[in-house]
C-alpha cells in the first residue's frame, strides 16, 4: 500500500483526535488543541500514513514506544520556516525602533521567540552588531530540538545564507568545505543563547528590551494569540518592542496594553508598573482638582 493510499484510508473521527491529543498531552506537555486543526491535522495524518499506522492509536503506539520517536515526532510538527532577513523593509524598520530603544539603554535584553533552525535571531546579531555595538543579548528559543541543536552551533547551508550580501556572509561567518557549511565567528556568536520553550505553556522571562516572535501565532487558535500576547506584553519592560510577521498584524494591540506607531511593531507604554498603566491626568483635570481642594479650604 502507498502512502498516499494509506492517507485516504486514515480518516480519525472526533474520539479518535480527542484520544490522540490527550496522549500527546500526558506524555510531551504539548497541548494540540491551541492549534489550528486542518494543517496540523493533515500533518499527523500524513505522518501516520508514512508509517503505515491503520488508525490514530496505531499511529500513538509506533510514536510511544520510544522516546525519541516522540520527540521526533515533535519536532515534525513545528513549522521551520525561516531566513535571513525575512521581509528586508521590516528590518529597516526595526533599526529605528531599536534605535529608540537604545537611547534609554545601550545594552539590549532581546528574545527571538519560536526562532527554528536560527536564521533570526543571527540576522538580530547583525543588524545590532552594526548598528548599536554594545553588550547585547539574544535569547532564541523554540520547541524543536532538532531545529535549536542547529541553531546553537550556528551553521547554515549555503541555500540558507541566500539573503545575505556576500560582505556580511563574510565577516560574520567561515565556509567550511568539508560540510559545505557556514558556521557564525564568534563576533556574532558572542550575543547568542538557546534553549528549549513552549510559548503555550511554559513560564516568561521578564524585563525584554525586545520579543521577535514572527510567522509563528499565525498557526495558533484565537485564544491562543491572545494569552500569547499578553504574556509577550508581561514580558516586556515598559518601553520594550514585540515585532511580530507579515501576517501577524495585531488589529485589537490597544486591548492588550500596547500602543504601536507601525504596523507589526508593537511597544508597551513607558507609563506601565507592575502590567497597569498608571494614571495620567490631564492639565484641566488638575486645574479642577486644584480648585477644588482650594474652595474646599475656603469653606
């Protein structure tokens, strides 16, 4: 039987995801259901058809009978999706909001959130290392470990480093032949950290300058987009900056706490303590209030 016949022939119906999902749940923390179904469902069915699996729970116990079956599993279902300098007139436009960032502190704590294989938060590494030298770091995190072990040596395929004009691929990286790899120099590795996280249930770090979190919630349910928003806006300290896709426009950012001056950037207000705006009186409202505390001294 092929594949393709197998995927035909695998059709789960409500109790068979529902079961799939919980299973999933127990034994990696990751909750499937804050995903959008189609694509991931269509992902797991032909992940499953690959195998030859006749049913979900089939599918399950190939999966469960080893541990790293389930963490490659895992790793399939994460979209690694990514380039250098992704949307080039994005990145310009973060120069000059970095720029505003930096007037108030030279040294950025930034988060490249869902980074995959890197590409990313080394473009990050770049545009600061040009622009704002200084003592920067760069958090990148993501589910897939696979995607993360890459990004944590720093090494990219020739097809990778397609974005990048032939003077930075240079002096930021060396070719090595033997793998036909480029691999980052320490002048760009220096600002770089990696670790494993998942955005829908694991705990925020605090205090960033910076989140990038792009092409990422566009495959998350509703509700997932917006508990993932207000913990970014958490995480973030005031004046900090979430940039986010080309088809992650936050229409409603004013019901979260943000304001935002350009479309995909998104800054939580320097008036914020402890995530409550503090209170802003106008001047007529304290020119009122001082008048009346000057009628109430009278009488």
């Amino acid at each position: 039987m092929t594949t393709q016949m197998s995927e035909l022939l695998l059709v789960p119906d409500k109790s068979d995801w529902r079961r799939f999902y919980g299973l999933m749940r127990a034994e990696t923390g990751l909750d499937l259901d804050l995903y959008k179904p189609d694509q991931l469902r269509r992902r797991i069915i032909a992940l499953a058809a690959a195998h030859m699996a006749n049913s979900l729970d089939e599918f399950w116990d190939h999966i469960a009978s080893d541990s790293a079956r389930v963490q490659a599993f895992t790793d399939k279902l994460a979209i690694n999706v990514s380039e250098f300098y992704r949307d080039p007139g994005k990145w310009q436009e973060l120069i000059r909001a970095v720029q505003r960032l930096t007037e108030r502190s030279p040294s950025l704590k930034c988060w490249s959130a869902g980074c995959s294989f890197g590409a990313e938060p080394y473009t990050l590494g770049i545009l600061l290392d040009v622009h704002f030298p200084a003592d920067h770091t760069i958090l990148g995190t993501d589910i897939d470990l696979t995607a993360l072990s890459q990004a944590a040596k720093g090494e990219f395929t020739e097809t990778e480093m397609g974005g990048l004009p032939t003077e930075v691929r240079n002096f930021y990286f060396t070719f090595n032949p033997a793998t036909k790899h480029w691999k980052a120099k320490v002048n760009l590795s220096k600002y770089m950290e990696f670790q494993e996280h998942n955005l829908l249930s694991d705990e925020f770090d605090s205090d960033y300058d910076l989140i990038l979190c792009r092409n990422v919630v566009i495959y998350l349910k509703d509700s997932a987009k917006e508990d993932l928003y207000r913990k970014f806006f958490d995480a973030l300290r005031p004046g900090g900056v979430l940039f986010t896709g080309g088809a992650e426009r936050i229409y409603d950012f004013m019901e979260y706490g943000f304001e935002s001056t350009l479309p995909f950037f998104y800054r939580k207000p320097l008036d914020v303590v402890c995530g409550s705006r503090i209170a802003q009186a106008s001047p007529a409202r304290s020119l009122e209030r001082a008048a009346r505390s000057a009628h109430s001294k009278v009488t």
